[in-house]
C-alpha cells in the first residue's frame, strides 16, 4: 500500500525571496488612491446589476467615475522615474 502525501517543496515554493521589495511595496502605496477609486466604482457598478439605476445610483456612478480619473491624473502628474509604465 501506497501512502498519499504531499510534497512539501511544492506547498511552500514561494520562499523569503519572493516577497515584494520595498520599491514595490511603495509603489503600491503610491497607487492606492487610484486603486481604491477603482473599488469604490466596481462597487457602485455592483449595486445596479440587478436593477435599473436610480438617478442616485447613477451619481454614484459618475462621482466614482470622476475620482477613479482624478486619482489616475494625479497618478500620472506624480512624475518620476520609477512610475509605472502601462502598455
């Protein structure tokens, strides 16, 4: 009888040196304006899935919309070197 196991390389391949490095983790705190106006308009967006947008859910969706491009803008006139460079 064979005995089932698992391989432990295989569980834990993601070892110290994977983690993210300190620019990394800055340039994401950097975008987390942006990124969190992202949020707040998928979850405007999720709300008026299941039914007709009210005129209120429609401003939700369009102040969302503005602050998802005022975070970008933002984003963008930051400038530097080490910004992200989007395809």
């Amino acid at each position: 009888m064979s005995h089932i196991v698992t391989v432990q390389d295989a569980v834990t391949a993601f070892a110290d040196f994977m983690e993210p490095t300190a620019a990394e983790l800055d340039a994401i705190e950097r975008e987390m304006p942006a990124i969190l106006a992202d949020v707040d308009l998928i979850d405007a967006q999720i709300i008026t899935l299941d039914r007709m947008p009210s005129e209120v859910d429609a401003r939700r969706i369009r102040r969302a919309r503005r602050r998802v491009l005022a975070a970008r803008r933002d984003l963008a006139n930051q400038g530097g070197t080490d910004a992200p460079v989007v395809a």
